[in-house]
C-alpha cells in the first residue's frame, strides 16, 4: 500500500449509511456461498505467500534515485516475481485459464494476472476482485492478506456459474504508485464494470483501545476492528450494499466511506492510496477494502508484517463479506 501523505477530508458513514433493501432470496444465496470460505486456507496461503517473499530477490536499488529509499518507503525491499509465479499456478491449479498483461519499460516492466469466469447471461458485464502482489518484506498484511482473500473466493467460484462475467486480477507493483493497476485501467478503456473490489491490508485487527489512528483531519473509532470500505460517488451504491450485507450476515464490523466525485479532490488523497484509484480516475466502479495500514497496524512496511501478526478470524470475515458481495454483483451462484 502507497504511503497516504495528504489530509483527508470525506463524509463517513458508519451507522448512518442507508441500508438498500436485500432480496431475503438473494441473501440467503449469497450466505451459503460466502460460508465456504476456509480460514485456515487463508491462513496458509498467506504464510505460502509471505515465504516466497522471503525467499525472491529485491528490485535493484540502483533502479531508484539516491533518497528514494526510505523507512516509510523501502523500495530496495520489494519483491514480485516469485508471489506472481506462486500466484498464477494457484488460480491454473483451480482451472482457471489464466492469461498475462505484460508491459515493457527500461526500468519497472510490469505483468498483471487476470483470470475470469464468463457470465452465462451478460458476459459483457464485469464484477472483478483485484489485489496487488508485490510487497516490501515478507508483506504478511501488505499485501499477502488480499491476495490470499482474492485466491479463497477464486476458489469458492471456480466451479460456479454466475449471470455475469467474474474476474480476478493480480496488479503488479502497486507499491510503485499503482503501475500495474495503470496500465491494466488504461489498456481497457470502455469495460462495463459493474463492481469491483480492491484488496490491499485486510487481515490486522485490535481491539485495544487507541489502537486506531484517525485519517489526518478525520476522526475514526478508537479501536481497530473494523474493516474500512471506501468508495467515490460513481462506486456508493456499491458501498451501500456492502455494507447492507454487513449488517445482514453479521461477520466484521464495517465503516463505509465517501469521497466526493472521482476522489481528486485535493482534500481527499488519502482515500486514493491503491489499486482502486486508477479505476475511480477512469470513471470505473471500485470499493477499496483495508484495515488501514498504517494509520492502525504498527508493521507496516516493515520487516516485522508477519502472518503471525494478522488475526486469521478477522482476515475470514472480510473475506466472507467480500465473498457475499461478489455473488450479490455478479448474481450467482445460478443452480
């Protein structure tokens, strides 16, 4: 996750946000498949993911300016090659056709991964989960935690049929200042996406008291438990739903948060912080799920972001409430 440097100034809305109506049908369907989800697969994956880390070579130093390297950004710690392998062969092991976005550039070349699941109805519409698979470290929270949250619902819908088109996506180097995710955006203009949503720091929860930080300029509950999902106006129908679904299935605590127009405001960069940014740019749907970061988990972008460290429950929770929020998009699965 990109370190949030600007003050932020957004309506928040915890138990004010409007509840749309749920389909109990639509509910109960969207129930049955978020419970598939696994937490000790989760886990697993997040410890697999964090070794390969562990175990790849850094990007070059000699790639970045002199005072690039920094604590808050320690990019002659980043690694992707070896999660991008370990990613790929987990979504073909699910058999998933999982096809490249490769772009060439002298200094940062970057491959996407995208894999998807055609809908049967309206093929031509998209519901898509993205997480970015580079990581400073081992990166146990970032970013360990939304590709494992991304690879278990890949899992649940694998052999699913869905009315429209699922699809899962790996952004390279986000870590950089959301290149992959860029390039992924500016390479499909036009896509009908009708709800996507952006992994990036979702498994660090405490229920310590002043254990979360307030957004500079934007006060948040003094507990870290939450999982925030944030969204731009052309994606808060989305976040209204989600939340909703929160509510019904009762699994994580959920603050949904609003920036207005397209996030560009000059107020509000710190709601722009990841993969879902280029989305927001492009007018394109997208809801970011994150614990925070920084502003709540002590480890990050440090050598000590550590599967130990996350809480595997609250990793599963958002996962399951993601999971819901897919089938309800991309209404599914059918019988």
């Amino acid at each position: 996750m990109k370190f949030w440097s600007t003050v932020l100034l957004a309506l928040a809305l915890g138990s004010c946000v409007s509840r749309p109506g749920l389909d109990e049908a639509a509910l109960a369907r969207v129930r049955s498949f978020s419970e598939g989800v696994e937490q000790a697969r989760l886990m697993a994956d997040v410890n697999a993911l964090a070794a390969t880390h562990l175990e790849d070579t850094p990007l070059s130093c000699d790639l970045f300016e002199t005072g690039t390297n920094s604590e808050r950004r320690p990019v002659c710690h980043i690694t992707r090659d070896r999660s991008r392998q370990w990613m790929r062969e987990r979504l073909e092991s699910l058999g998933l056709r999982v096809i490249t976005q490769s772009t060439d550039d002298p200094r940062f070349p970057t491959t996407n991964l995208i894999a998807e699941l055609p809908g049967t109805e309206h093929p031509e519409e998209i519901v898509l989960v993205g997480a970015h698979y580079d990581a400073y470290f081992q990166g146990a929270d970032d970013n360990s935690s939304g590709v494992a949250a991304l690879l278990e619902i890949a899992r649940l819908a694998s052999d699913q049929r869905f009315k429209r088109t699922v699809r899962f996506v790996g952004f390279d180097l986000e870590e950089l200042g959301l290149v992959g995710s860029t390039r992924y955006v500016q390479s499909r203009p036009g896509e009908r996406i009708v709800a996507s949503i952006v992994f990036d720091c979702i498994g660090y929860r405490s229920t310590e008291p002043g254990s979360q930080q307030g957004l500079p300029g934007f006060p948040l509950p003094p507990k870290g438990d939450f999982i925030a999902v944030i969204a731009n106006d052309a994606s808060r129908s989305q976040m209204e739903e989600m939340h909703a679904l929160g509510g019904r299935l009762g699994l994580v605590p959920v603050i949904g948060i609003v920036t207005p127009g397209d996030g560009t405001g000059a107020a509000s960069g710190n709601l722009m912080r990841s993969d879902h940014a280029p989305f927001w740019l492009a007018g394109q749907n997208a809801l970011f799920l994150t614990d925070t970061a920084n502003f709540r988990n002590p480890n990050y972008h440090r050598d000590t972001d550590l599967p130990a460290t996350l809480d595997a429950a609250f990793l599963a929770g958002v996962t399951r409430l993601s999971a819901a929020g897919l089938a309800y998009w991309a209404e599914g699965p059918l019988p």
